[in-house]
C-alpha cells in the first residue's frame, strides 16, 4: 500500500527562505506548464429509457426472451399473481404474436400470441416489453411463415388429447392412437372402415399422407417448414417407411404436444408414447407435417 509522504519544513526557516519556497511553488515549470488542480471526472448521466423499446414489435416477426419473464393477464405484480394470471416463461422462448401490440401500459404491451406458449394457458395478456428482443437467428422475421389457414385451437386440442391418451410406451400401435386424438378432435371420421371409405388406408401409418387427397381433405393443412423450429402444438408428423429409423413396414406418426421452438430437439411428440423430436434426421425427405385447418 502506498503511503503518501508529508512534505517536512526545518523547525528553523527564515522569512526569506519561506518566501523562496512560496515563490518557487509558484513556478511556471519549463515541462508541464502551470500547475493546475485537476478536477475529478464527471460520471456521465444514466440514459433516459427509452419510451418505445419494442417500437419495430409487430406482427410475424419472431422475438426471444432475454430472460425469465412473464405473461399475465394485467400489468401488477407478478409475485402477487395466481398461476391462472400468469405463466412464466424460460429465458430465450420464442414467441410469435398475431397482430402489432396494442398500447403500452406500464411498460407493458398487449400482445396476442400467434401459437400458445407450451404449459401457458393464456393466449392474450401483457409481456414486459424491456425483456423482449428480435431473435438474432431469425434477424428478427419469423423463419415460420406459418400459414394464416392454420386452426390454432384445434391444434391445441390435438395436441392435448395426443398427450391425455398415450399409454407411456410404444408398443407398434402409434398410428391407432395418433388415429384415436385425430379422431376424437373431429378431424377425421370414427373407425377403420370410415378412414378406408374416406380414402385414408388405415393399415400403415406412413399412408396417412394420403389425406391430402382424401374427402377429409379439407380438415387438414400441408405444413412444409424449413427448420425444425417451426412445428406448433397439434402437427402431424408422419415418417415414412424406414425414414429416420422408423418401422420399414409401416413407418411412425406422432402429434406435437409441446413445442421448443428456441431449443427444437426438447419438442415433444406422442402417439402410443412420448419422445422428443428427432431433429437429427432430414426435415426435406421422409417426413411429412399436417396441421387442422380453419373450416
């Protein structure tokens, strides 16, 4: 530690001596100049917040949590919520909303989301507008282009049943309970004889891409995204034959039931049982999306 050393003056010093020394403190020095005080620096002022920090927040364009963060129905506090007022949301969620914000509310915006948050009830509430930005790997788009076709809640309700009926296992009987939530949604006519009136071989689950041309044709739409970040809760993915190391014979389909669009490999999908996406495997050969479509 540096010590600061006192500058010592003889017990016995004349008054001419004294004013030498004033004089010679008072110097001009040849080198530095004069000899000036100098001031402490000034700390610059915090910048003002900025009033709009979403002001490019719209519509189909994808943002990313910065952090964890939440999404409730009002803009209170959120430890003073129940969980049905909010849900929270793990940093680096992706979301995706609808239409532009509605007005800012205490630094809260009201969004409507384009696709659920995966274990979120809520669709429509506030997000803390100073924790969201675009997402870098999509330079702020939706790399999605989710169709405007696509039936959201029928989705969901898919994508819930998928998830009710599964018995923890495969058991080479994915497309009977993959038929079974399809079924039960509505999206396609109770039984194997109806599937085969209607043009939908019931026997293999690779040949469920036959729907596309079936009477049932209208319940579905053709889903063909280009990363594995865009499959919403309720798509039907369907493996074909040997694709992937599926079945050779009959192949495998399976419904999403949770979607993980920052993280896709964590995307979980059920028919008789649960597992998470193969994002390993070719999403442009093998493999087809259907998604229920607005009627």
């Amino acid at each position: 530690m540096r010590s600061e050393r006192t500058l010592q003056f003889p017990a016995r010093i004349s008054k001419g001596a004294l004013a030498l020394l004033v004089a010679v403190a008072a110097c001009k020095s040849e080198v530095s100049g004069p000899i000036k005080k100098i001031a402490p620096p000034v700390k610059p002022a915090a910048p003002e917040p900025t009033a709009n920090p979403l002001g490019q927040f719209a519509a189909n364009q994808l943002y990313m949590a910065m952090q964890k963060t939440y999404f409730k129905i009002n803009t209170g506090d959120s430890s003073k919520l129940s969980a049905t007022e909010k849900c929270e949301i793990a940093e680096n969620t992706q979301i995706v909303l609808k239409a532009p914000p509605g007005k800012v509310l205490n630094k809260h915006w009201n969004v409507e989301l384009q696709l659920r948050i995966p274990g979120c009830s809520l669709e429509k509430g506030y997000l803390f507008a100073e924790h969201w930005r675009q997402s870098p790997s999509a330079g702020g788009t939706d790399p999605c282009g989710f169709p405007t076709t696509l039936d959201i809640e029928k989705g969901r309700q898919l994508a819930q049943e998928a998830s009710r009926i599964n018995i923890g296992r495969f058991t080479g009987r994915c497309y009977e309970f993959a038929g079974i939530a399809i079924e039960n949604v509505g999206l396609m006519p109770k039984g194997a004889g109806a599937w085969r009136a209607a043009g939908v071989p019931p026997e293999s689950a690779a040949d469920f891409v036959r729907v596309e041309n079936s009477s049932q044709s209208g319940n579905f739409e053709r889903l063909r995204p280009n990363t594995w970040a865009c499959l919403p809760e309720g798509t039907i993915v369907v493996w074909d034959r040997g694709v992937c190391g599926f079945n050779a014979t009959h192949g495998h389909i399976e419904v999403v039931v949770s979607r993980n669009a920052a993280y896709p490999a964590e995307t979980r999908l059920c028919s008789d049982g649960c597992q998470t996406l193969q994002t390993k495997c070719s999403i442009n050969s093998g493999v087809s999306f259907f998604y229920p479509k607005k009627r």
